[in-house]
C-alpha cells in the first residue's frame, strides 16, 4: 500500500467523504477520535460504517478512540470494512497486540500515533515486534505538549522545540527499525502552501516516507515532496544497473563519484517506493 498522503476527515462530516476519496490523496482517514464531539460520536459511527459499506476507490482508515476509552469497541464496529486503523495515544507495542486482539478475526493494519504521552516516547523502539500488523507509524505535536505542560512545540517561527525534534527523529526511527512506513505528522497552516511544501521536502529529505493531511488542498503538495524525480529515478536505475554489471564489485564509480553498498540499498528504496 503506497503511503505518501493519508487525508484526514471528521467522521461526523459524512458529505465530506466522497471529496476526501477524489483529494488524490493515497488514503483517507475518516475520524472518530479529536475531530469529533462527545455528543456526535454515535452519528458519526453510524456515517462511517455506513460510508465503508459502500465500495471503496481509495484505502480507507478509520481513527479509533484510545485504548481504554469508553467508545472504543462501538468504534471498532464501525470500522468494519476499514482497510486499516489509527490507534491513538498508542505507548508500545503491546498497546497494538491489544488492538489487534480486539479487532479479532476481523483484524485489520494498524497505525499507531505513537508519540501522544510521555510513555510513549520510550515505547518507540520496540513497535518491530509487532511489524506485520503494522501499516506503518506515525507522530504527532500537539497532545504531548498537553501531556507534560509545555507551552507549545513550536519556535515563533514554526520550528520544532528541542524535544520534540527528538520525538520526532525517534520516531522516524522506530518505524525504520520496525521495516514500515515512517509517516509525516500534520502542517497546521491550511492557507500556507510554501511552508507546507517546505515541511514535506525536509520529512522526504530525513527519511519519512509520507505524511498527513488535514485538508484536500495540502494532498497535491504532499504527494509531490514524497514522489521521487525523474532525475532522482534515474540516478537510483543508473547504480543498480552498475552492481548488475559488476556483481563481485564492493564499491564502484559512478559518473565521477563513489558508490558502494549503502548507496544500492538507498537506490533499491527509492525505486521499490516508486513501484518499479
């Protein structure tokens, strides 16, 4: 399953939906957690299952409350059909095993948000163990600030704080060690195609393989920053094609630099995330 844009949409907002499907986005999350109101849970339950039983043109997901919480298991019902589920507050992997075991026979992906206590963020090297079940792990900025009493995440000019700069190289981390996709967390300015576009070249450029979205807008732009180049494909072609043609080779050169093992292994990445 390609990853680059996950769009974010309120389950309560079901004339949403079928926009968020045709966004180009890779997949749709539709939200019964943060984005939804303790009164409109149960019609937005009712809206996501109705819309997941209808057949599906995009991957769809489906954010379920914490684990604990009192709506979880009707969450869980309603998100029969889903291609996946969004745990948040997820502290280890555990917390995914427990999903799972929940989900029973009808146990989908799951993708955790795994960096929304303090806990959690000493529970982010260890989600390997439980990598097949995983669609791959994402981070956010905004609950742990909460969690510890922090004024904010952010420098005054949007730049991540020291510690959450190190939330988010963990888990950038952590996905890589557990093999799955190490996806982006959200740019908050709507109205900022720039900074978002920024934001997403530097999540490519450090590793993450896509990103979320909070609106149709931000999809064009994420998919843009996380799909290769030609000129970046061609690259990766011309070295895998040097080792096939010298396969005793440890290290070679290419058009006038050297390249080794680590540099096949980043042009077999990028080719394999390509499709090719």
């Amino acid at each position: 399953m390609r990853l680059r844009s996950l769009l974010f949409v309120p389950g309560d907002r079901p004339e949403r939906f079928a926009k968020a499907a045709a966004s180009g986005a890779d997949a749709v999350i539709l939200d019964l957690e943060d984005s939804v109101a303790a009164a409109g849970k149960a019609a937005a339950r009712e809206a996501v299952a109705r819309w997941l039983r209808e057949p599906a043109t995009v991957p769809r997901f489906v954010r379920v409350n914490p684990l604990g919480s009192d709506g979880l298991a009707d969450d869980l019902v309603a998100a029969r059909g889903a291609g996946g589920v969004m745990l948040p507050k997820s502290e280890c992997a555990g917390d995914v095993a427990t999903l799972v075991a929940a989900m029973g026979d009808g146990a989908v992906p799951v993708l955790p948000v795994a960096t929304e206590t303090p806990l959690a963020v000493f529970g982010l090297g260890g989600y390997r163990a439980v990598a097949d079940r995983l669609a791959g792990l994402t981070w956010g900025a905004e609950d742990l600030p909460a969690a510890i009493g922090a004024s904010s995440a952010r420098e005054a000019d949007g730049r991540y704080t020291a510690p959450y700069e190190m939330v988010r190289t963990l888990a950038l981390m952590g996905a890589h060690a557990a093999g799955v996709a190490a996806i982006e967390t959200v740019y908050p300015a709507i109205r900022d195609p720039g900074g978002l576009a920024a934001y997403a070249a530097r999540g490519a450029r450090d590793g993450f393989t896509g990103m979320m979205a909070i609106h149709p807008a931000q999809v064009a732009v994420i998919n843009a920053a996380f799909s290769p180049s030609e000129a970046a494909l061609a690259d990766a072609r011309a070295v895998v094609a040097a080792f096939a043609a010298n396969p005793g080779a440890g290290a070679l050169q290419l058009d006038g630099r050297m390249i080794d093992a680590p540099h096949l292994k980043q042009a077999l990445a990028l080719l394999t995330r390509a499709g090719e």
